[in-house]
C-alpha cells in the first residue's frame, strides 16, 4: 500500500504533466535535491527540460552521481543561492526541505524562487515531524519540525492550489496570471484523476479552505 508521500509524488506527477502539456516547462531548479527524486519522478512529465540542482551536502553530489542527473548542479545552502542569478526559470521545487531551516529563512527562499519563477513546488510534512541529522548530514535536521496546513496557507502568499494525504502536503505557488489561470482550471481536472487511481482515499484539495474539501 502505497505511503502519503506517494500519493503526494502522484498529484505532483500528474499537475506537472498538465502544465506541460498547458504550455511547457523548459527550466527547472530543484532545491535541496538529495539524491534526485524529483528529477527522476518528473523527467517523463517534462521532456526536455533542463535541470538545475542545488545540493548543500557535498557527499550527496557523488554518493548520488547528481552531476549525471543534473544540467548543472550547485553546491550551496539554498538559503545562501541568489535566484535572480538562474533567471528565467519556470519552475522550482522546494521538495521535503523547507522544514529543514527557520519560518523565516524558508520565507525568504521561497520568495526569492517566486520572484523569478511561474511555478514554485513545496512539498512539505504537515504534522509534528522531528527529525536528526543523518549519516552525519546536519542539513537533515528538522529545524522547524512543526509546520501545518494553516500555517503553511499565511507564511507562503502566492499559493494558488494544494493536495493534502494524511502528513504530506503539496503546495503550489504562481508567479504570473497565466501560470494562476492554468494552475486553477486544473483544479477541475485532477481530483476526478486522482480518484480513478486511488477510489477509496480521502484526501483534500483547493486554493484557501481545507474544510470544504475533506
């Protein structure tokens, strides 16, 4: 049976295949990309696209061989990246580590990211979840290990839909009126996409109210 991150990792999948097929995504900069998770979910979604990787744990880029993933790969505290340097992107995905810093710290990133970015991805633990460094890494510490979907919804304006299963939610921001216009007319689209594949899961989806759809 399937966890609450798969089930994340299929919403992102099929959004991302919409919004390719809505009007491409060419650039890409996945943000603590650990061993490339995202890249490898999404690289049949997104065709050629170019990736970028932005990585702080220098191990990870060998142990991973993120140099063969990746167009490029930085090697830096994505809180210490200048975003306005990778401009124009379309897209960046903060995957499982905004609860790795400080509210403020992931505040700012993310803001960086949207200034520059039609789409920002967070996919983000919802629920009391700490955790320790591992294997030595200490960018695996959950630095604010608390997060919520309301707190979530008021630290990060620009929130234009999101998936919740169980712990895990998927949160996806606009930069433009087009990318708005094309993330909300797949509102309509992809609960009855989810539903074919999992019938029997309770799951949550929208733009500002989490209650009227669970």
């Amino acid at each position: 049976m399937p966890g609450s991150a798969d089930y994340g990792k299929l919403y992102i999948s099929l959004l991302m295949r919409k919004l390719a097929e809505a009007g491409g995504i060419s650039t890409v900069v996945d943000c603590g990309c650990g061993c490339g998770t995202y890249r490898t979910l999404l690289a049949p979604c997104l065709g050629q696209a170019t990736w970028i990787g932005i990585e702080a744990w220098a191990p990870y880029i060998a142990q991973f061989g993120l140099h063969d993933l990746y167009h490029r790969v930085i090697n830096s505290d994505l809180r210490q990246v200048d975003f306005a340097t990778l401009a124009p992107v379309d897209l960046v995905i903060f995957g499982d580590v905004l609860e790795h810093m400080k509210k403020d710290e992931a505040q700012a990133a993310v803001g960086k990211a949207l200034a520059v970015a039609s789409y920002v991805l967070l996919s983000i633990p919802v629920v009391d979840y700490p955790q320790d460094e591992i294997n030595g890494n200490p960018f695996e510490i959950h630095v604010k290990d608390d997060w919520d979907h309301q707190q979530v919804m008021a630290a990060f304006p620009g929130i234009t839909a999101f998936f919740i299963h169980d712990h895990i939610g998927v949160y996806v921001l606009t930069g433009n009126a087009l990318a708005t216009s094309r993330v909300t007319a797949l509102q309509a689209v992809l609960p009855p996409l989810l539903h074919q594949q999992l019938p029997n899961d309770r799951m949550a989806w929208g733009g500002w109210s989490i209650e009227s759809h669970l």
